[in-house]
C-alpha cells in the first residue's frame, strides 16, 4: 500500500507541477518548505519526555490550538508538545503564537517522509487537527507504537462524499485511528459511515468557542486601536477573512453607509497574505486613502478624511473583531469558500453578518440564525441594507450582538473534554509498555 500511494502522489506532483509552479510565481505560494516536506525533515526532538504532535493545515488551525495547548501544558507539565504546519504562513503564525515549542513543515505523505518524520520527532500521541488523515503519516506513528487522533474532527457534506467514495482504499485508515473527538453528533455520524469504529468517537465539541476573546478592553485591540487610529466615538465596520470580491462588497456598503453615517470606519482584513498588496490597490485604484497596518503610522493622517483602514499582518485578525460593531464575515459570499469562524465576533458581541455559503461552520450557522444572534445576507446589495440597518436601528444591532455573545460563550468546555480523551490514550499507551 505505501509504495501504491507514493506513486500516486508522484503522479499527482507531476501532473500538477506546472500550476504549482505557476502560482508560486504568480502569489509567492508554494515556495517555501520543498525539501523539509518532500524528505521528512523535522526537528530531531532532544529528551524522552511523553511527546503531543498537533498537526494544523494553515492559520486557522494553527490558532484553534491555543486553548488545547494551554489545557495539556497546564494538565500535563511534564509532556513536550510539537506543532507542525502545511503552509508558509500556518508555520510562520505556529513560530509567533508559540515560540517556546518545536514547530515545523509536515511532511508530505509519502511514505519515507513521514518515516523519517515520525523517527525524529517520536510521537506518543499525533493529534490531527479536524481532518488531516494522511495513510503513510498515521501508519508510521502507529509503526512506531504510537497512538493517531482527530482533535476537534469537522467532517462536511462535500469531504464526507469525497471520502466515501474512497472509502475502499482509506478504508484502513480510518479503522487505525485510536480516536476521533468530534463537535457534533452529525459530524460523528459521517466518521462511523467511513469505519471509524463508534467506540472509538466521542463529541466533545467544538474547540473553537474555548478560549475566544470576549472583552473589547482587552490589551491587543486597544493597542490596535491606538495604532490604527481609530476613536471611541467612531463606528467600525470590520469586513474580515474576505477573499476575491468580497473586498468590493465591503467597501460599495461602506461608501453607501458613510454618505449617512459620517462617523463610520472600515476595518478590512484579506484571508490570504498574498492578497494584501491585491487589495491595497484597489482601494487606492478606487481613490480610497488607505491606512496599512504593516507600515503606516495612522496618526499621519489625522485631520483628513478618514483613510480605510486594511489589516494586512497575520495573526491579528481575533483582536481586529474587538473593534467591530458592525462584523462582516468573509469566505461567504460567493460559492465555493464554505465561510469563515463568526464565532470570533460573535463573542465580543458585534452585529454579526455573513452570506449565503457557510458550509462550514453550518451549525453554529444555524444556532445563531435561530436564537436572532447573526443575520444572512443572499448578495452585495443585502450587505449593503443590512449594514445601513444596523447603524439606523443601533438598538436592535446592539441586542442582536448580546444574544450571540451569550450563546458563543456558553458553548465552552470542549478543550477540557478533548483533553480527557487524548489523556486516555496516553494512559493506555502506559499500560501497554508496563505489560
């Protein structure tokens, strides 16, 4: 099976080399980490301590773990945690959230990657963060004696379908892992259907309301607020995780608001590095004065008209939606993108907005659209009445914000419980080498 699957990732590399290649020259992706990936070159981890390998696709999983790595560095003193990443800009986030820990390039699935990967890092416990089950990386740990897990396990229609059809091939796999932590029931249904046995499930829920930020007077925001610029007495529209169009979409309902609403700012933060110089000229394509984050000093513009404000940092973007009172999420408007986490803004209690393609985040999507907690907007122009709404009616925005603020924090606990379930493994892994 592994020398199958190698050949089909040979294959699938050559196939796609050319747009790999295309891309990288085109936004800078793709360029870094080749060989780290490609021949398993992680970290050779020092002592003998129980080692926690939490693996994260890119930024937004790699931020998630902050609750879970605060619960087990608390819990568990005297275990090493590693945390590897499969983006430049995952691992470059990893390296700033936690500096005190080994992060790292994963390594592509290929089977002598992941051997060497694994023999370097020796793992007791690899933790795959919502749904990264790679066959070579989870037979090599479980080669190695150690235990695989899915922390946090999100498994949409779309991935569920995709895997089903695999569900032959992948099918050992599945029944490999010694655990899957999931959010919901539903989410544990879809696992079961691809032959992770039931005893081995358990909704913990989701890891994702553990640990967010609730308090606007927190030090990041109001340091961001002092470098942006940005008054108490001015109304901030934060348009964040956006991607291709959803930029315009922000700044046609700004200008549209503005006209009646002079006060108004717009705080704009693009998903993807490698679209922030994108954006930044549009903005000034558009004849926007536009205040950067990563480079200017907002006070220069002060006494002039207001400038829009474009987050262009990584990493920032929680703090960024303390300054919302009005939070467009972005990954949502356009088909094809599945949304982006609301739950951020909801727990500081902004009017929350997104559109109609929130494939991801379905449930959540679903309690706050029940309990009045958000509202769905179908296109651009319902973006545009749904802000004006909100800034002529600030009363009903202002409740609408407290009633997601309250459910998004009465969702907690769910670090706890996974803990509880990756504690178990390490125990069982203990009781194995006493025998």
């Amino acid at each position: 099976m592994p020398i199958v699957l190698n050949l089909i990732y040979l294959g699938l590399l050559a196939v796609l080399s050319p747009l790999i290649a295309f891309r990288a020259w085109k936004t800078g992706k793709y360029r870094e980490g080749w060989v780290e990936k490609l021949v398993g070159r992680a970290p050779h981890r020092a002592d003998d301590r129980p080692c926690l390998w939490f693996h994260a696709v890119s930024v937004g999983e790699v931020l998630l773990l902050r609750p879970l790595i605060a619960e087990f560095a608390r819990r568990r003193p005297g275990w090493e945690i590693v945390v590897s990443a499969t983006t430049s800009t995952g691992l470059e986030v990893a390296r700033k959230t936690y500096p005190d820990l080994i992060t790292f390039y994963a390594p592509f699935d290929f089977s002598w990657a992941t051997h060497r990967a694994v023999a370097r890092i020796r793992p007791t416990i690899l933790a795959l963060v919502e749904l990264e089950v790679w066959p070579n990386l989870v037979r090599s740990v479980k080669q190695a004696g150690g235990r695989v897990a899915i922390v946090n396990g999100r498994l949409s229609v779309q991935s569920h379908k995709g895997y089903r059809r695999l569900r032959g091939p992948l099918g050992k796999t599945f029944r490999r892992l010694d655990s899957v932590a999931v959010q919901t029931e539903e989410y544990a249904d879809r696992f079961a259907d691809l032959g992770v046995p039931r005893t081995k499930i358990r909704v913990t829920g989701s890891v994702k309301f553990d640990g967010l930020e609730a308090n606007r007077g927190n030090v990041k925001t109001l340091e961001l607020r002092k470098a942006l610029g940005l008054t108490s007495s001015e109304i901030v529209f934060v348009a964040g995780s956006t991607m291709e169009g959803e930029e315009a979409a922000a700044l046609a309902s700004y200008r549209r608001a503005r006209a009646t609403h002079p006060g108004l700012r717009l705080v704009l933060v693009p998903r993807h590095a490698e679209r922030f110089a994108q954006v930044a000229e549009f903005l000034v394509a558009q004849g926007e004065r536009v205040v950067r984050r990563s480079r200017a000093d907002a006070s220069a513009w002060q006494g002039e008209p207001p400038a829009v404000i474009l987050v262009d940092s990584l990493g920032e973007l929680g703090a960024v939606w303390g300054l919302a009172d009005v939070a467009f999420v972005g990954g949502s408007l356009y088909a094809g993108r599945g949304g982006q986490n609301m739950m951020e803004p909801a727990a500081f209690g902004a009017s929350v907005l997104f559109g109609p393609h929130t494939g991801n985040f379905r449930e959540t999507v679903e309690q706050l659209l029940y309990r009045d907690g958000a509202r769905r907007v179908a296109d651009a122009d319902e973006l545009t009445r749904a802000l004006l709404e909100d800034l002529d009616e600030p009363e009903a925005a202002a409740t609408r914000g407290a009633t997601a603020r309250a459910f998004v924090l009465a969702q907690n606990g769910a670090s706890s419980r996974t803990f509880a379930e990756i504690d178990r493994l390490f125990e069982s892994r203990l009781q194995e080498l006493a025998r």
